[in-house]
C-alpha cells in the first residue's frame, strides 16, 4: 500500500517503531564502521603474519576504500530507485558474507581481493541508513535522530579498537573481519520488522553504468598512483599508466554528469553554496581521522608497546563522549542553526591531534594521550551530526539517497586519499612501520598535517547558511510500513529542504 502524508507526517521520535528504525539503521553503518577501527588495530599482526610491507597495509585499508567511495554514488541512487530498505538489506547480507572470505584469506592480496568486495556491500548499506532515517523520519525529529546516528555510529567507530584488541588477543586478527556475521543476521532482523521501504517516485530509467565505472576507474588510477609511487618511483610505468587512467576518468565522470539527463550526481546540488561547502568540510574532516586512525594504533602498539587491548581503551574517552553528546548536538544544531558547530568542532579535533603529539615513547597515558583524546573527540560530538544534517538538508528529500551518497562518497575518498598518501607525506614507507623511533617520527608529522587539513574545514564552514535545518518539508510517498501502528501514521514527510524552499537553483 502507497500513503501520501503531510507536513507532519513520518515517524515520531520515542514510539517503538522509531526506536526500530534507529536501531536498524545504526546496526548496519555501525557493523560497517565498527569493521574499519577494527582493522586499523589488527594492522600490526596482519603485516606480522604475511610479512606485509606497508604498501601492503595500505592496500588492506584502501582496497575497501575504493569500491566503496567507487559504488556509493551509484548505491544511493539505487536505494531511490528500486527501494532503499531493500538496497540496505542487501549491502549487510553482501558484506557479511564478503567478511567470512576475509577472516579465511591465506595471504596478503587474497586479504585485499576480500576487502574489496567488503567494501562492495559497504557502499550499498552505508548512505541506505541515512536516506532512510531522512525519509523515515518525521522532519521535527529528523535532527535528533540523525545525531542519535551518529552518535552511535561513533561509539561503533571508537570502540572498534577495543574490540579488536579482545578479539585479536582472544585469538587471532581473522575474528575482527567474522564477528560482522552475527551483526549482519541481527540488522536484517529490525529492517524486516521495524524499516518502512521509500523511494522517490520521480527515478526512471536504469542506473548510470558509465558514470559509475569512470568513477571506479578514476579512483583506483588515483589512489594505485598514490600509493604505489613512494616504493615504485614517479616514473614508474605502471604509477605513469594508473595515474593517466585516473586523471582522465575522473575528468570523464565530471564531464558525463553535466551532460547526463538524469545523472549519477545531478550538479544542480552543487549550485547550494551549503550543500558544496560542507562536503567539502567532509572531505577535509575525514581526511585527518582517516590518516590519525590508522597511525594511532600502530604509534601506541608499536612505538609505545601497549598490547591490542590497552591500545583499544586509549579511545574509550572517545566512546564517551560521542555517546552523551551526539544526539544533543543534534538537537543543537537543530536550534541554533549548524555553522558555530561545524567552525568550532573541527578546530577542536585539529586541536586534539596537535595534542596528541604528545603520545611518544616514555609519556604515560594520563599526560601523552588522554588530553588529545578527550579534545579530539568534543570537537568530533560538536561537528559529526550537524554536518551531516547539514548536507541532508541542503538538498532535496527526493534525492536523500543520492545526497547520503554523494557525502559518504566523499568522506570515504577522503580517508581513501589519506591513507594513500599520509605515510609517504610522514616518512613512513618500506618496514618504517616496524620501527619505533622512524613510525614516531612521521607519526608526529602526520599529525601536523591533518591538524591543519581539520582547522581549514572549520573555516570554510563559515559560508555554510545557518538556516538550512529550519525548512519546511513538503509531502512525499511512503510505502509498506511493516507496523503503521507503531507510529502515528504510516506516511514520511518528504521534499524539499532547500535553504531557498521555491528557488531550488538559487546559490544560497
């Protein structure tokens, strides 16, 4: 049965279907974030049992990266097109499936062959959870929820590493990539109970193949280039041959979607000066967490001799306070409009990181990380859901899956650039990893380079508007709600939330 609902339809924050949607919704992303601090701290004994170089490593994080920055474009229009609970059930059956053929791989590029197809399912589940909170949802508690999210999803992210140490200790890295088993098999259990299935009305037509391999291709040329340049040489053929192939699809893909007519990314987006600037906060936010992620577990682990478990509850503060803080932020946000947040929050993370160069051999935990810890993760509360609300909200409800999309796509091609780069940026290439004094060393540069890249997002959030969570919505279509009973009416509110409701075009 389709429903047509009104200005205050959607479902309402404390009813039991409510607390269904949410807790699907963080169940998958969270499985999927969970997976990435999970694999940042079995890094170590990953490279120990295959003898990896850090090239090595590097493609064990961005094999992921790739296919999944790659596909989510395309996976958040697919969720638009053909449903996006059913597109989300598919990703968490895809990656937990992708994750017992990681926890089984015998060498270093099966590893990698399994990471990619990993981040195959991630790129289908990770924007179908925000599409379906922003079009779940009723508009007044659209915020909270997302910064209930994200809050979540933030403690699945700092928590991680705790996990990963328990599990490696317990017995091996390989329980880090099986454990998604059980979480998958439970988030398919709430969607079938709690997830009302929405698309937008408006898709026709068949997904923009083209579109989505130029990007692929653009991608992996890019990042292989990256990453493979500091072992191989510049001049190399096969960085030459990857980084032409790169450069030129890229340039291809940007070329296609202006002439598309119904494209992977419509550009009409970008002409939001908010939307454009705070994927931009995205990428530059995303990048420095990516980098400082992956190096810190190795400082601590190697460079400090904390085992798996102690370096996991280095970040518990982190868990803290994304826990208390997340969803209030949200509300904040909500309140007084984004811009104080996403200028103050991640001047604060960069803060957090130029204070975590503390964390040498010899400081203690009390003086060398804590103080960076808790700064970096108040200036993650204060920026994570505002920003992502932000994006949502800048752009038209009938393209949620699109708009999740195009911010995953980039926070992820910013953690995928990072990790390619930072540690040839930091000196860390070959076995430097394995070398306290050398990973110390460009453990403290790479902190200073993504201080800085975190401190430039918060100052470009100074032209993001200050209006754009305080729009009316407009009606929209809702299908198939498993329990209308659960909520007050089984519609969602729909589009638009343009910063500028009647000129969708207008540069805010």
């Amino acid at each position: 049965m389709t429903t047509t609902g009104n200005v205050s339809s959607g479902v309402h924050w404390g009813s039991p279907q409510a607390r269904g949607v949410l807790a699907a919704t963080v169940c998958g992303s969270g499985m999927a974030m969970l997976d990435g601090t999970i694999v940042n701290i079995a890094l170590p004994k990953i490279g120990a049992d295959f003898t990896a170089s850090v090239t090595g490593l590097q493609w064990v994080l961005d094999g992921y990266l790739l296919s999944l920055a790659s596909l989510i474009l395309v996976a958040g229009s697919l969720g638009d097109r053909y449903g996006r609970r059913r597109v989300f059930e598919i990703g968490v059956v895809w990656f937990g499936l992708a994750s017992v053929l990681c926890g089984v791989a015998p060498t270093t590029g099966v590893l990698v062959a399994a990471r990619v197809l990993q981040g195959i399912g991630g790129a289908l589940l990770t924007p179908g959870s925000l599409a379906i909170l922003q079009s779940a949802f009723a508009h007044d508690d659209r915020a909270r929820a997302i910064g209930a999210w994200s809050g979540l999803g933030g403690v699945a992210t700092a928590v991680g590493p705790l996990v990963g140490g328990l599990l490696i200790q317990a017995w091996s890295w390989r329980l880090a990539f099986l454990v998604n088993v059980p979480v998958a098999v439970l988030c398919i259990y709430l969607c079938r109970r709690y997830v009302p299935e929405s698309r937008d009305p408006e898709m026709k037509g068949h997904p923009e193949v083209l579109g989505t391999v130029l990007c692929a291709l653009g991608l992996a040329g890019v990042t292989g280039a990256l990453v493979e340049g500091p072992s191989r040489g510049v001049t190399d053929p096969i960085v030459l041959v990857a980084t032409v192939v790169g450069v030129l699809s890229l340039a291809g893909f940007c070329v296609l979607q202006l002439r598309q007519r119904d494209p992977l990314v419509p550009p009409d987006l970008f002409a939001n000066r908010t939307f454009t600037v705070s994927n931009l906060l995205t990428f530059l936010l995303y990048a420095a967490l990516g980098g400082v992620m992956m190096l810190m577990v190795m400082q601590l682990q190697v460079s400090m001799n904390y085992p798996p478990v102690l370096a996991g509850l280095a970040g518990l503060p982190i868990t803290v306070i994304m826990l208390l803080g997340s969803a209030q932020s949200g509300k904040l946000a909500q309140r007084i409009g984004p811009r104080l947040q996403l200028i103050v929050g991640p001047i604060l993370v960069g803060v957090g990181m130029l204070m975590l160069r503390w964390a040498v051999p010899g400081s203690s935990y009390l003086t060398g990380v804590l103080p960076g810890v808790v700064v970096f993760g108040l200036g993650l509360v204060i920026a994570v859901a505002p920003v992502t609300a932000t994006v949502l909200a800048a752009a038209p409800d009938r393209h949620a899956g699109v708009a999740s999309g195009v911010n995953n796509a980039v926070a992820r091609t910013g953690s995928l650039l990072a990790v390619a780069v930072l540690p040839a940026a930091a000196g860390i290439t070959g076995e430097k990893y394995a070398d306290p004094a050398a990973l110390t060393a460009g453990w403290q540069m790479a902190l200073l380079i993504c201080a800085i890249a975190a401190v430039l997002g918060g100052l470009i959030a100074f032209w993001v508007d200050n209006r754009v969570l305080g729009e009316p919505p407009t009606p929209a279509v809702v299908e198939d709600s498993p329990h209308p009973g659960d909520c007050l009416h089984c519609g969602v509110e729909g589009p638009p939330t343009h910063v500028v409701p009647h000129h969708s075009s207008t540069v805010d």
